[in-house]
C-alpha cells in the first residue's frame, strides 16, 4: 500500500488523492475489504439499536408479566425482590400508563424491591384522592400498606409512615369505598397497617403494637383502634420473621419442595 505523507513534495499528490478519495491519507483502499459500504454500515447500525431496544423491552417484559399475573398466595416475594431499578422506574411509569388493576401489584413489588424511590413512589400513591373509589383503587390503596411493610426493612421513613397510620395520625379519609367511610374506613386502614407492621420485623413496631394491645385491655383506644386479636397476630408474625429471616417466612407455601419427595 502507498502512502502519501501529508507535507513537503507530494502535497500535490496529496490534494489530487484527496479529491479523488475523500480525506483518508490511504491510496490503496478507501475502504479495506470487508469494511460495510455506507448504506450497509446504516443498516448495522440501525439494526444495533433495535435490538437494544428490543432487548430492553424483553427485560420489561419479564417485570410486567409479574405484575399482571393473579396470585392466589400473594405476588412471589423472591421474584419480586430480585427486580432491577431499571424495572421498577418502568413499575413506577405504569402507575400513570396503566390500567388500576395491576397497581395492587406494582405497589407491592415495588417495596418488596426496596429501590431508591420507592417510599416516594407508595407515600405519594393515591394523594389527591376524594370520592368514592372503585374496587381496583380500594385494593390498590391497602396494598400500599403491604408495600410499605416490605419496605420498613430496608427504609426507615416507610416505618415512620406506618407507625402514623396505625396509630390513626393524619388527616381524616377523604375517601370512600361503598359502606366504608368516615370511621369505617380509618377503622380498616389502621388494621391493614398493623398488618404489614409485622412484616417489617421491626423492634420499634413491636413495641408500638405491644402497646397498642395493653391500650385495649384497658379500653383506652379509639372507636378506629385495631382488636387484639389483629395486634397478636401482627406480634406473632413479626417475632417469626424476625427469627427465620425474610426469605424463609415470606417464602409461598408452594415454593417449598420436601426433600422427601422424589423428582
């Protein structure tokens, strides 16, 4: 292959190459062999982002046929956990995008994940909200509470969250899901955030609902307080996941496999 330096005597060979070829400083081959000409190196290119694009969808994909599933046992906690931030800001974006059917169980994956944003996402889920709500949002906004609990293990402001909401801190309810309003709904919203206090496995929670259980033996609770027998068996499943760890206590019972049973 010839070159041509680029200064001294042959600049004027230089300037005919260079009109001939374009500013490559090689004579032999603009192009080495096998290099793609221009509307090839085009079609790679687009072809490269497609299938990147495509391959993101597929990740997405995976997360939303998570969501969009019914269970019966509750979504699956190891397949929820093992979500990627990248899939939850997509959870998060279907919030708005989606249908309110799937939101019981994005807002529950969502904490389960444990992601940076996911408090502001579940504190900020259903502000605004006044009248009567459809089955899908009324499920949608005790889901919350679950979420939440996943997520006391991890953030220390979702714990804040459902301390005051088990206590009946906070504004009264705006809104209402048929013969639950007013009283009726604070009453249910309290014993939903008991509920998923226990999953916190939180000392702070069990001490709150141990008192929340000597404030009934007294009758010094509210008209919206919780019953004892709610706060015992939020005592009781918190101390077991404390004891067994998240994985082996929030494990579905069908996840379990018997080392006596054959394949």
């Amino acid at each position: 292959m010839e070159v041509f330096p680029i200064w001294g005597r042959s600049r004027r060979r230089l300037s005919r190459f260079r009109a001939r070829e374009g500013p490559w400083c090689f004579r032999a081959a603009a192009r080495p062999r096998g290099f793609p000409g221009r509307g090839r190196a085009v079609s790679w290119g687009l072809s490269l982002v497609l299938g990147m694009a495509v391959g993101a969808q597929a990740d997405f994909e995976s997360a939303e046929l998570l969501i969009r599933a019914t269970y019966y046992e509750g979504i699956p906690f190891d397949r929820a956990r093992a979500l990627s931030a990248e899939e939850c800001d997509h959870l998060t974006e279907l919030l708005e995008a989606d249908l309110p059917r799937h939101h019981e169980n994005i807002l529950i994956a969502l904490g389960m994940a444990g992601h940076p944003g996911a408090y502001e996402t579940l504190a900020a889920y259903g502000k605004g909200w006044t009248g009567e709500l459809t089955r899908a949002q009324y499920q949608a906004l005790m889901a919350r509470m679950v979420g939440m609990g996943h997520l006391a293990r991890r953030d220390s402001r979702a714990l804040a969250w459902l301390l005051d909401a088990a206590a009946g801190a906070g504004p009264a309810p705006t809104v209402r899901f048929r013969v639950m309003a007013g009283e009726r709904f604070e009453r249910q919203r309290r014993a939903r955030a008991v509920a998923a206090l226990s999953l916190s496995g939180s000392d702070e929670a069990e001490v709150f609902l141990q008192g929340l259980l000597e404030g009934n033996a007294r009758r010094s609770q509210s008209s919206t307080a919780p019953s004892s027998a709610s706060l015992e068996a939020a005592i009781a499943q918190l101390r077991t996941l404390r004891k067994q760890g998240p994985d082996a206590a929030l494990a579905s019972p069908f996840d379990r496999v018997s080392s006596e049973v054959g394949p």
